[in-house]
C-alpha cells in the first residue's frame, strides 16, 4: 500500500489522537534503521535494485516495481537483504492466493463489525522503543456475531495500515493481548488448522517486526488455548511472548508506564473512544486496500 495514497487523519481518544504518520523518519528512527537494520542510502539503493531484478524475473508475480515505498515494507523487516526480501514476497502472495477467503474483499467497510467491537485498538502513543503498540481484549469479542475469521482479517487490516509508516516498518510493534474475561466459548472457536495458518502469516509472511507479546489478566481455561498454539511457535516468535497476569509491573518493565492505559498499571489516562470514529478512519483508506487487491500470483 503506498503512502503517499493514505489520507492523514486522526481521532480523539481522550486527550491523545491516534493517527497512521506520513512523516519522513527524523533522526532518531534513522539511527534506529542504521543500526538494527543495516539502513544507508547505499545499501538502501543497491537493495532496491536488486530486488527489482529479482521481481522482475518473476512473471507469475504482479507487483508494483516502480513503488519505492512498497518495496521498502518488505525490505527494511529483512534488513535490506534483497533475497530475503523477495522470499517474503513470495511467502506473502502465496499466503493470499492459498487463502481466499481470508483476502477477499479486505476492505474496512466490509469489517465494520469486528472494528466496533471493543476487542483491537491501537493505542495513540508509540513506546519508548518507538513502536507501534496493539491492544487485543479477547474476552470483548462476541463469539455470536463476529466469526474467527472476521477477527483474523481485522488483525491483517491494521497489519497492512501499520506497515505503510516508515517508523513502523524500522521499529515493529508492541502486542498486549488481555485476557480477561477468556472463557470456554472462546477457545472453542480456534484449533490446530486456524492455529497453524495464523502463525504462518504472523511468523514467515507479513513484513511486520513482531517485537513482543504481553499477555495479561489470563485465567485458567487460556493453558487450553495456549496448548493449540504452542506446537506452531518458532523458537524466535516464543522468546517474544511474556506472561505478566496480574502483575502489571512485570509489564512495565518493558513497556513504560507513559505509554500504557492505567487499568494495565501505566499513567495513560485513556478513556473508552467512539468506536464509529475509529471504524471512519480506518475507512479513509478504503481505496488504498481496493488498490492492494491487484497484485499477487494469478489463481492460474
């Protein structure tokens, strides 16, 4: 998704606004990308040439070539290894042709549901590490009218948006997935085929840095869901998750206080936000996802 197609607009919540950045990295997140992502303007420009050359050869492959910025969302998670890069890019068309269901129509208009629902937010302020953070309150979601699979597609929609930001793309994101309010009904909705696939795109396909994952308020019954799950983890993707419980502090010990809501023990005073607001802005960019629907391999 290019950005330069991304409208810029923001929502209240409480005194902070959420919005998806257009801005050029500044400083700080330069150093970033220098540093953990081999970023020089040399090496970002070899990398982009050899990544063409390598598209290019690919005829099943329809990609946007002369969209820097697009390339640049798969490079900087490989650290602008352009093989590297253009296995992901494989890996992550193959996924969507594989899964049609999944990507038909990936549009927000069509998730409005899941995106009312209280159960995913992303909160407004980056952590000090400069990511994105994502809120996931499995025990809001309403098994009765929002499926698994409209759950998983909202998950790629804020997946697809996050990865337009170039401090995104260097930085990664935070997950907090509360569990409070987990039961039965829940688990009963996932197994090992949803389990292995999510994982799949999470863990080999989506040019996301998935930096950790918090998971708090869990009860008892979330030992059966973690049971599906394990057996697919990478060993990479396992030494990211911390279980904190009620312990918040075990939380804030890496993620500051500043940048959490109080009610997981930070100093964020972040109140419930009008969830149609949210829905209106992650419709502006509806014509961006009809866009991304064009490219990828042929059914043929």
């Amino acid at each position: 998704m290019a950005v330069d197609k991304l409208p810029p607009p923001s929502i209240a919540m409480g005194e902070y606004l959420l919005k998806f950045e257009q801005e050029e990295l500044g400083h700080e997140f330069e150093e970033r990308a220098r540093k953990e992502l081999r970023e020089t303007p040399q090496i970002a420009r070899e990398a982009l040439a050899a990544l063409r050359d390598l598209l290019r050869d690919d005829e099943e492959l329809l990609f946007p070539l002369d969209d820097e910025k697009m390339l640049l969302q798969f490079l900087r998670p490989c650290k602008f290894y352009p093989e590297s890069a253009y296995e992901k890019i494989k890996k992550f068309y193959i996924f969507k042709l594989k899964n049609p269901k999944l990507y038909a129509n990936l549009v927000p208009s069509t998730l409005k549901n899941p995106i009312l629902s209280e159960v995913l937010t992303v909160l407004p302020l980056r952590s000090q590490h400069g990511r994105r953070i994502f809120l996931i309150q499995v025990g809001k979601w309403n098994v009765k009218n929002v499926s698994l699979n409209e759950l998983f597609r909202c998950v790629m929609l804020l997946v697809e948006i996050a990865i337009t930001e170039f401090r995104t793309q260097i930085s990664g994101v935070d997950v907090i997935f509360d569990l409070e309010g987990l039961s039965i009904h829940h688990v009963y909705q996932f197994g090992p085929s949803f389990a292995c696939n999510a994982l799949h795109w999470a863990q080999d396909c989506a040019p996301l840095r998935f930096k950790s994952h918090h998971i708090v308020n869990q009860p008892y019954v979330f030992n059966m869901l973690f049971a599906i799950f394990k057996p697919f983890l990478s060993e990479k993707f396992r030494n990211r998750i911390f279980f904190h419980g009620r312990n918040y502090d075990s939380l804030l010990s890496h993620i500051d206080a500043k940048y959490i809501p109080k009610k997981y023990g930070g100093s964020m005073d972040m109140p419930s936000f009008n969830r149609m607001d949210f829905y209106q802005l992650l419709c502006s960019y509806e014509q961006a996802f009809e866009e991304l629907t064009k490219y990828g391999y042929s059914k043929k």
